[in-house]
C-alpha cells in the first residue's frame, strides 16, 4: 500500500497508486498522491474505482465501457475508501458499481461493463493528420518558447513532473485570450514502461483520460481551466474501450466540443495509438462558471 502523500512523476508511482488495498471482500483502500492540487484529480478516482471494479469482474471479462459523476471534491490529505457492488453477471456482459468515499460520504460513483472477447462487424474514424509527437516541444521546450511570459499556475502545471508526457500540437489557447475553434490535438506517453496486467493498462488510459477534456470546452470563449475568473471541475465522465493496445507508444487525444451553456460546457474525445487504430472514446461534462467580479 502506497504511503499517503506520495509524490506521481513516473509510471511506476502511478501503478504503485492503483495498486489497491483490499479490506475485505468488495472494499479497497487507495492513497492519494501528492500533485499540488486543492482536490484529487479526477482522473485518479477514475482509474481507481476502475481497479475495484476490474478486481471483482470473473476472469477473462474485459472493460468495454465506463459512466461515472463527480458528486463531491475529494481530499488529497486522506485515503480513499472504494465499495464495489455486483450489479449483474449475464452470459457475456458483467456490470460493476463503484463508490468512493471519503469523510464518510460518497464522492465519486462509477458504473462499468464488462464483456468476454468478441468478434464482430468493424469499423472506425480516421485519425486526423497531425504533427508527430517527435516534431512537437517537451516540457522545458514549452517553457523556453512559449510560457515564460504565461502566469505562474500555468507555468507551474506544465512543468510539473507527472506519470506520463503531455505534448499539445497548438500551444495557442493557453498563452492568449484568442477565440479558437473548440478542438484540440495532444500527444500522451507514460513515463516509464507501461503494465502487463490488461485491467491496468485500461486503468491507465481512464487516468489520462480526463486531461484537458475539459479545458477544450472554453477554446470558443477565449479562456481556460487556469483563469482565475473561471469556475471548472468535471461533473461525469463516460468512456468506451475499443482495442486493445500495450500503450508503450505514443498516444493521440483528439478532442473537441461540440456544446456549451448553461454554466456546462460538453466535450469528446478520441484516443489513437501511433498506427492510427482507435482505441479508446471518451465524453466529458463539466462546469464552467464564470466568477462574479471581485
């Protein structure tokens, strides 16, 4: 069991994260690390909850699909508590329901399906056409080039280490005001080799799911998640498995938002592995309110 308040910079912590404590039957315990942030990330309960679930699925059944809410911040300071209820086990579909909780109180629910392998009718999108990861700025490039003049919180989060690299094709829309369409290209790879296990490597792409999803819902309005005058967090999260993939490659996360109003803004996403195959969709609904002026 990961100590609380460990620090996330490689591949190994964050599969030393997702390595759950089992209480009893049904019932984990997962750590919290150290990122910097006020509330836990919401790609780790994601892929936590995820974890509990897969641990309870009969064997040779595989995630196909996951709908989940964020029902309240959750506390980086504290463990979280993960109960897994056994909804159905069908002839070749199982559904899993997971809680997490923390204080006492449900912070995250999380519904998944599971399916035995299957052959069927086939068919996909294309990827787009876009630079490769190799032509595109790492981190500190980023900085050199484009952030030194950025706020400090948006220095700060792109320079911060993390489990896996990030690479945006457009640096656009987080160093200017600019209305820009609501679409947006980023190349992610772990750092550190990815995992053996099938139900973790679906637990790492859950995790990295939720980055930037959110963010691309404001490129229309000439904001982002690091304004201060913006009010964001995610509200559900919903994500499809498509293929298989040993994730020890590149990744594209094509994103776009085809809705916002209301205080809510809806975004989709695409995750393509270097070859082009789709691998994973994803849709995200989250708030974005902008803050009574001071």
């Amino acid at each position: 069991m990961p100590r609380q308040g460990n620090k996330l910079t490689d591949m190994a912590q964050l599969l030393e994260i997702l390595d759950l404590e089992k209480i009893e039957e049904g019932k984990y315990r997962g750590a919290s690390p150290d990122v910097g942030w006020q509330r836990v990330f919401g790609g780790l309960v994601i892929s936590q909850a995820l974890v509990a679930a897969c641990r309870t699925a009969p064997e040779g059944r595989h995630v196909h699909s996951l709908h989940a809410y964020f029902l309240r911040p959750g506390d980086p300071s504290l463990p979280i508590l993960y109960e897994v209820e056994n909804m159905r086990d069908g002839g070749s579909f199982s559904t899993r329901r997971a809680i997490a909780i923390q204080h006492g109180k449900p912070i995250f629910a999380l519904s998944a399906s599971f399916q035995i392998d299957e052959s069927g009718l086939t068919h996909q999108i294309d990827m787009p056409d876009v630079p490769a990861p190799e032509t595109l700025p790492d981190a500190r490039e980023l900085y050199d080039t484009y952030l030194k003049q950025a706020p400090d919180h948006v220095r700060a989060y792109w320079l911060r280490e993390r489990p896996v690299e990030v690479r945006p094709v457009s640096m656009a829309h987080y160093v200017s005001r600019e209305r820009l369409t609501p679409s947006q290209h980023i190349w992610i790879k772990g750092n550190g080799a990815p995992p053996a296990d099938r139900a973790l490597r679906a637990a790492v792409l859950a995790y990295l799911s939720d980055m930037t999803l959110l963010d691309t819902s404001l490129f229309a309005h000439g904001q982002s998640v690091f304004d201060r005058d913006i009010q964001a967090a995610s509200l559900d999260h919903a994500m499809w498995f498509h293929a298989e993939d040993p994730l020890d490659d590149w990744l594209l996360y094509t994103q776009d938002s085809p809705f916002a109003g209301g205080a809510r803004g809806l975004s989709r996403g695409a995750i393509y592995n270097r070859s082009g195959r789709l691998i994973a969709s994803t849709a995200q609904e989250g708030l974005i309110r902008k803050r009574a002026d001071d």
